[in-house]
C-alpha cells in the first residue's frame, strides 16, 4: 500500500507535468541568447566585411599605381597602403609579371607571375580587422585579412626594319620589282616616292585583307596563317585608304604593279608581312584600338621579296651603264629568320629582321693598249646579313600625345664584298661562301690577269635608339651603323684589289699590264655603286647598316584585372 508521501509526491509531479504556464518564458530566454550570438556574429561580420573592402579598395589602388611604376613597383604599392592608413602585418607581396587578354585563357592563367615582358603587378596585402563581440569564439581581438589585386598596363609599340627609300631610281627599281613580281612594272621615280610617302592603317589594311580573302568571324591569327596573293594585298591598301600627300598616285601605282605583273599567282602566308603580337586573338575587323601607320611601298618590297619563290632575280642592265661595256646581276633574297616578319606589333621583346642577301655583279669594260679589242670581265660579291630590331621599352609620360618614347635596340648586318669567283655555298645561306680569284681578262700568248680583293663589315653590336612621340607621328627613320656608312663600297673595294698578272708574251712587262687593268678598271666602282646602293634600298637592307622606325604606340593605362 503506497504511503501518503509518496502519492503527494507523485501527485505534485504530475501536475508540474501538465502545468505549461512558464514555456514561453523558457523559451524566450533561449531565442534570446540565439539572438545575442547572431546579432554578435552579424556584427563581427558586418566589421569584418567593411574592413575588407575598404582593404581591397586600396590594394586595387596600390595595384594600379605600381603598374604605372613598373620599375619600382614595391615602393609604388607601400607609398600607397601606408597613405591610405592599412598597417600591414607582414610585408607586401608585390610581383610583377606578364598579363595576356586572351579570352581563351582561363583567367586564372592570364597572370603569368615573373613572366616577361613585364606588363603587370599583383599585390597582396595581409592585415588585421578587430573583433567587438567574437573574440571568446576567436580566441583572440582580430582575425587576418588577406586582399589581393592585380593590375595591367598596356604599352604597346609596332616597329620595322628595313630601308630610308628616300629616293628610288625608276629603272633599277622597275628591274627588280619587276624580276621579283614577274611582269614588266614601268613606275617612275615619282610613282615611287608617292608610294613611299603614302601611308596605311595596319589594322584597317588586316581588316581589308581579311574581306578580300573572303575571311568572316576569323582572327588576325587565322589571317596570319592564310596564303593570300600579291594582288589581295595591292586590292587591300587600296580599299582600306591610302593616305598622304600624293594618295592619288600612290593609288595608282598600285594599280599599275597589280595590271603588269604576276601579282594574282603570287601566293604568300600573310603572317611573313605581319605579326600582331597581342592582338592575334581579335576577330578581324574588332576594334583594336591600335593606330599604326605603314608605308604603301614598304608593303610591296616586303610581299615581293616573300612572293618570289625563287629567291634569285637576274637583271641585265646591257650598255646602258656610262664607262661599261655590259653590267649584269644577280640578286638572291634569304628568308628571314624563323616567326620573325617584316613588321611586330607587341610587348617590349618583339623582334624584326631584313632578309640576309646576296647579289653578285658581272661588270665588263673595255681594252685598250696592249689589251685593245679584250672585254675585262669584274665579277663583284657582295653578301650582307640579317639585320635586327628588337623592342626594348615604352615610356608613356603624362600624355602620351606629346611624351610617348620608345626604345629600339637595332643590330646592322655585317657585309662581306669580293672581287672573286665563288666555288661554293654562293646560293646556300647556311653556309659561308668559298671565293677564288677571279680572272679578270686571259689574252692567249700574251697574259692572263686574276684578281682578288676582300672587304668585311665586322664588330657590328646592338645600339639604342629612341623614338619620340613627335617623331612616330612623323614616320621618322633612324639609321643605325657602328661604321662609317658605304657609299661607295665597290669604289673601295676596287682600291685594294691584288693583282695576279703572267705575262705570256716575252716582250710584255708585268708592271705595264698591272697598271693598264688598274687604269681600265677605275670607271667601275662609281658606275656600279649607285646600282648597288640602290637595290639595297628597295631591298630594305644596307651594308653595315639598319633602318629602324616605330609605327604607332599604344598606352592606355594601368586597369584592374582580377
């Protein structure tokens, strides 16, 4: 039988048991620690989240202005965070490295850290933000924050190599246009320096070409990698505008190249003329903000010298040479060294060639004396090696209309003449030519005459050379040389010939011979050296020498690119 107490107990616990008068009050002072918390780690958070961006607000302004100071660009970042008032923990980290726009990169890998050309900067800031109600949950008064940002500038430059053409003779230059586009090209020096004078936009000419090879949704790397002919590059200059003082008879020197030549047949990979450098990813015909001028004749010489399969134009220029009997050559045009082209446009690090060439003259005077009536035969070598220009910085300045300067490093060919017959390697660029004496005149009975004479443009180094933005905007060329420039390198050459004379007559003296050949032979050197000077030019190379020019520079400023 239960006891008294223990039913009153019992009875007490049931009635608590059903008793639910004090629920809310429990569970109101539970919702309001859960609130408590919450509104701690909102709180906390909400701090947290202005301190950050406030924090990244000055590690994008730290990234810009070290971009724009890409030579010191920690002491840029640090001037910056420290004005702003960000103590950071521990050292920034400021890199430097190459940002390429290539919207088929993953973003991620457009950074590339230490790459160069050097376009870019990453920072990262590390710092403390405060704890108010969470520093029992922290286990201490702040927590890290970490912000990064990085910035790129643009410094872009297009340059070339090749020749000054200040003045081209219409004959010679006909022969070789002619002979390297096949055809009978008839301009007049006039019609030449029209063309020299004449400009185009390179990306308004990419565009055209891009339409006349009927290539739509395509990139500038696709049209790079596309064979197009002589005649679609002559039809682009047209359509995209040829612009300058004598536009019109540039216009029509063009039209008249494409009417009496090959230039139709001609086929060539339009990337020989152009390289686009970071703007090959662009569909041809966006707008890449580029304003790069080109000369109209430079895009001739350079698509004729690609477009000649051969690689070897004979000229004959007959008796027409004041002082000879006959003057002829040959002309072999090396291809330029592999993914170089004519014209770069790009980072600092972009380089340019000339073509390696080779041109061999046969010069024939007259007798007289003794050697009345015998042709004196002057074979003349002259090989001349691949010039360089490589980009090597961008200086935007406050305003770059006025303070853009651009700096080329420019490396002349070196040259090798003789007065000799090569036996060997004359037409292979890869080997250096074997030359022997050349026998100059062999009168039976009576004598035989050889000659020798070797002439080398040696020690030929990089040289700076600076552009200013005055000067871009006026096409202005820079002639770099570690030598006295040749003007008259046959003249020259001529002057140190050693000759070999066997007399075969009894009654003929060694000394009389020598001296007549010497006498007979003073007309070539100035009749011969203007032609060569002027196939150099159009050619777009030089003996000890190197043309240079910037086209167009581009400076946009630093921009985010996280």
């Amino acid at each position: 039988m239960p006891t008294p107490s223990r039913n009153c107990f019992t009875a007490l616990a049931l009635r608590f048991q059903r008793d639910a008068s004090g629920n809310v009050a429990v569970l109101g002072a539970c919702f309001a620690l859960v609130a408590a918390a919450l509104t701690a780690i909102v709180t906390d958070w909400g701090s947290m989240y202005l301190e950050r961006r406030d924090q990244q607000g000055v590690t994008d302004l730290a990234a810009l202005i070290a971009a724009r100071n890409l030579a010191t660009p920690d002491v840029a970042a640090n001037s910056v965070v420290t004005a702003n008032g960000i103590a950071p923990t521990a050292p920034l980290s400021v890199t430097v490295g190459h940002y390429t726009p290539d919207k088929a990169q993953a973003a991620a890998d457009r950074f590339v850290p230490n790459g160069t050309p050097v376009n870019a900067v990453r920072v990262e800031v590390p710092a403390d933000t405060p704890l108010f109600f969470g520093k029992w949950m922290a286990g201490g008064e702040t927590v890290p924050i970490v912000t990064v940002a990085t910035a790129a500038i643009t410094q872009q430059a297009a340059h070339s190599i090749g020749s000054r053409l200040a003045s081209l003779d219409g004959g010679v230059a006909n022969s070789l246009l002619g002979g390297m586009l096949g055809g009978n090209v008839s301009l007049s020096a006039m019609d030449y320096d029209a063309l020299v004078d004449s400009h185009v936009g390179l990306f308004e000419f990419a565009d055209a070409l891009a339409t006349e090879v009927d290539m739509t949704g395509g990139t500038y790397s696709e049209l790079a990698d596309t064979d197009v002919t002589v005649g679609d590059l002559l039809n682009a200059m047209a359509a995209a505008g040829v612009v300058g003082e004598s536009s019109y008879a540039a216009e029509a020197a063009l039209s008249h190249i494409g009417q009496h030549s090959q230039a139709d047949t001609l086929t060539i990979p339009a990337g020989k003329l152009f390289q686009l450098g970071p703007y090959a990813s662009l569909a041809a015909g966006d707008e890449a903000g580029f304003d790069a001028g080109v000369r109209a004749m430079d895009i001739v010489n350079a698509a004729a010298q690609v477009a000649n399969e051969d690689h070897q134009v004979a000229l004959s220029f007959g008796s027409s040479i004041p002082g000879l009997l006959d003057l002829s050559a040959t002309v072999l045009v090396g291809e330029r060294p592999q993914g170089s082209s004519w014209i770069a446009v790009g980072d600092p690090g972009s380089t340019v060639h000339t073509a390696q060439t080779r041109i061999r003259f046969d010069a024939t005077v007259g007798g007289s004396g003794i050697l009345a009536g015998q042709q004196i035969n002057v074979p003349i070598l002259v090989d001349i090696a691949s010039g360089e220009s490589t980009l090597q910085s961008i200086a935007c300045g406050d305003d770059p209309a006025t303070d853009a300067l651009v700096g080329l490093s420019a490396r002349p060919s070196v040259a090798d003449l003789w007065i000799g017959e090569p036996i060997a390697g004359w037409t292979n660029f890869d080997v250096t030519p074997t030359v022997v004496p050349a026998t100059l005149v062999n009168v039976p009975l009576l004598a035989r005459v050889n000659a020798s004479a070797h002439t080398a443009v040696t020690n030929v180094n990089d040289t700076p050379v600076d552009f200013t933005a005055e000067q871009i905007a006026a096409h202005h060329i820079e002639t770099v040389s570690t030598t006295t420039p040749v003007t008259t390198a046959v003249a020259s050459l001529l002057g140190n010939t050693s000759l070999d004379v066997q007399a075969l007559g009894l009654s003929i003296g060694v000394g009389a011979v020598g001296s007549l050949v010497e006498s007979l032979l003073a007309p070539v050197g100035p009749a011969v050296d203007p032609i060569l000077m002027s196939l150099l030019d159009q050619l777009g190379v030089g003996i000890g020498e190197a043309d240079v020019w910037v086209n167009g520079v581009r400076c946009d400023g630093s921009v985010l690119v996280n």
